[in-house]
C-alpha cells in the first residue's frame, strides 16, 4: 500500500512541477511581449515621434515648432543618473500655409501629422563610447513644447500636454559590445495633462506615413490643436458688422430683388451652422446681425429670419470649418439666383431655382477669408391674357406707337387724296 501511495504521489509531483514550468513559460511570454520593440545584436534600433495637428477645414495652418524633451530618471543598478546618456531628436516642424501631411482619410476637420527621426540614434551613439554604461534599464520620460504663430489673437491653440516613459533595455553581446535589446513606451498622462492611470503600451515604431494615416505613424504622438474665428474676433473690431468690410463678418446673406412693383420683395430663410467636430471648442453659440438687429443662433440648431429688400443677414464670428446651410423660401412669381463665395473665392457657376421654389445652399465651409451669399429675386406675374404684367406698360407704349403711326399714314393718305 505504502509503494502505490508513493508511486501515487510521485506521479502527482510530476505534473505539479510539468504545469508549474508550463505557467512559468508563459509568464516568460507575457514579460517578453510586454516590450513592443525588441532587437538583436546586429540590428539598428529605431523609435520615432508623432506629432498630430488638428484644425478645421479651410483655416490656413499656423507655423508651429514642436521641441522635445528627455528627463533621465532611472538608471540600472551601480550608474548614476549623470552617467546615462543625453537623448535628443531634431524639432517637428509645420510650415506656416502648408499642408504636410495631411490626413486623407478625415474630411469632417483638417489633420496633419508628421513624424520625428530616430530619437535611439542620441542614445546608441553615446552607449557606443561610453565607458560607464553597463547593462540593464535605462529609464526617461520624454514631454514635448509647441511654438505656434496664431492669425488673430483670439483663436485659440492648446499644446499637447501627454508625457511617455520610455524604458530602454541595454544588453552585452558576446563580443562584449553593448547593444539596445529592447523599448518599452507607456503613455502616462494624456494630452490634458491628466494621469491616464494605465500601464497600456504604445509602439514607438516608425510608420511610411502614407496618407497621413495615424496607423502609418509611430504610436508615441502628441496631439496640437488649433482653433480659429471667422469674422469679427477682436475687441476693437465694431460691434455691429458692416456688410461692405468682408474682415467685419464671418457669414453673409444679402437678398437684392428686381422688377419688383408694388411687391415688398422679402424673403424668409432658414440657416443652420455646425461647428467642427474632432476639435475642441469652448462655444455653443454664435452671435448674427438681422437688418442691425442682434439675434444668437446656436450651432447645429435651424435658426430662420427674414430679409427685406437690399437688406442683409451677417454673422459677426463663428468657428472657421464650420459648415453652413442656408435655404430661401419659394414665392409665387418670383425667381432666385443666387452666387456664392466662401473662403474668398467666388463661385463661377450661378445657382437658380425654378419660379416660386426655394433656392438652398447647402453644406459650404465658412473659411477665414470671406464667405456670402447673394440673392437675387426677380419678379414676374403672369396675367389672363398670358400677357406679362411686368412688361404691360412697354407693351401700352408701343401700342399707342403704332395707333400713332397708323394715324399719321391716314392722315397723309387723306392729304394726297384732296391734292388730286
């Protein structure tokens, strides 16, 4: 009994020690995969950083100079901080009107990304000629300080305020050489500045950038963001817009009636702005002028007014991106056309609508430079005579020309006829 409770509990020992190998490997595993980047000897390593900058459509990109900084903090057992390395990579730089490289992919706002060189490159040169260095875990973090040059002062720019730790893995190899085994990047606060409280890796990897898609980058980026106003932003800029100074006013809407009689000639409209998504934006309103008389629309939300004759709509500032719908209501009789221009360039082609139907302009991009539309609303009422009443008058006009011409031919007839 006692040789089969051994040779039983022997067997029980076996698969206890064959199951603790088996978690141990995959511990091993785990700690393995927990590094994102990892080299041998002979490899070059290579790390990058992104720089993602934000803005909305038709706003003319800002210069900004984006700095990086590497603070040591950790160094492996026997070296002291002093003794590790100084890391450095060369500023990324957005080129004030340019657009490099914008991502294809994102129509609601304008994002541009672009991408460090190597920051292990600092690193590897001063290991190679260093006679401190030894193995193990070379611990930084790393912060990055935007310079931006803003069009008017009251747009607004928010840096990036994200921090990465970088645990950089330093290993001999047997030439007795020492090499970068291994990179490990964690994002410990966010662009706000606030603790992400995670341990989540990103992948600091040099992407090709095609498209200027985020899975083309590496994954260590700081996001910029810019937003600008259109229109009227500065305190000494007047109050109520003037329509005949475009840099007054963010969005035009004038409506201009021809032919129009005894009619009064005004229009209702209806118009709707949208702010960009995908940036932040601090407002939810906007303020706009009807005929000199302050109204507050909100943004995503039909706003409707009426336009009398020669009379305008202006919005004093909004979000430049924003997109903006604007419909004017079909009357009996009259017939619309209208021509636009948004971002200061005037559309060639000429809208129109059939008579007594509503002319719409619809999803236009508010840019920075001038944005209108103008209306023009020609009458034309058709009598039972199929007569047109607005060209009566011309048609009494030649009538009594010709009634006239036809007297003058009898009285001359008459004349010869008493000569004979």
């Amino acid at each position: 009994m006692k040789k089969k409770s051994l040779q039983k509990m022997s067997r029980l020992f076996a698969a206890a020690v064959l199951v603790g190998t088996m978690c141990l490997g995959n511990v091993a595993n785990v700690n393995a995969a927990d590094v994102p980047a990892e080299w041998g000897p002979t490899e070059t390593p290579s790390a990058a950083i992104t720089v993602e900058y934000k803005m909305g459509n038709d706003v003319v990109t800002p210069a900004n100079d984006v700095s990086f900084t590497f603070t040591k903090t950790s160094a492996p057992t026997g070296m002291n901080l002093d003794d590790m390395p100084a890391i450095s990579v060369g500023n990324v730089k957005f080129n004030a009107g340019e657009d490099l490289i914008k991502d294809t992919s994102v129509t609601d706002i304008k994002v541009l990304r672009k991408q460090s060189n190597n920051f292990l490159a600092s690193f590897k040169k001063a290991m190679d000629t260093s006679t401190k260095m030894t193995t193990g875990e070379y611990v930084y973090t790393v912060k990055s300080t935007s310079t931006v040059t803003k069009a008017k002062n009251n747009d607004v720019f928010t840096a990036s305020n994200a921090e990465y730790k970088l645990d950089i893995f330093v290993a001999q190899n047997t030439d007795g050489k020492l090499y970068i085994k291994g990179l490990s990047i964690i994002n410990t606060k966010n662009d706000a500045g606030t603790d992400t409280g995670n341990n989540t890796k990103v992948d600091g990897k040099p992407g090709s950038t095609t498209g200027g898609t985020a899975s083309n980058f590496s994954g260590l980026k700081f996001v910029n963001e810019y937003v600008a106003k259109a229109g009227s932003v500065d305190p000494t800029d007047p109050i109520v817009p003037n329509p005949n100074d475009p840099k007054s006013y963010a969005f035009k809407v004038t409506n201009n009636t021809e032919s129009k009689g005894t009619q009064t000639g005004s229009f209702e409209y209806t118009m709707t702005v949208t702010k960009p998504s995908g940036i932040t934006t601090a407002d939810n309103t906007y303020v706009y002028y009807v005929d000199g008389t302050k109204q507050t629309g909100t943004y995503g939300t039909a706003v409707k007014f009426t336009l009398p004759d020669t009379k305008s709509m202006m919005i004093q500032s909004c979000y430049a991106g924003s997109k903006v719908t604007v419909d004017q209501k079909g009357v009996a009789n009259w017939t619309a056309t209208a021509e636009t221009t948004f971002n200061g360039v005037k559309d060639t082609q000429k809208l129109s609508a059939a008579v007594g139907k509503n002319l719409q302009v619809a999803n236009k991009t508010l840019g920075q430079k001038e944005n209108k539309v103008e209306y023009k609303n020609i009458y034309k009422d058709i009598a039972v005579t199929g007569i047109i009443v607005n060209n009566f008058p011309f048609i009494i006009m030649i009538a009594i020309a010709v009634v006239a011409l036809a007297g003058i031919v009898a009285m001359n007839s008459k004349k010869r006829m008493n000569r004979r």
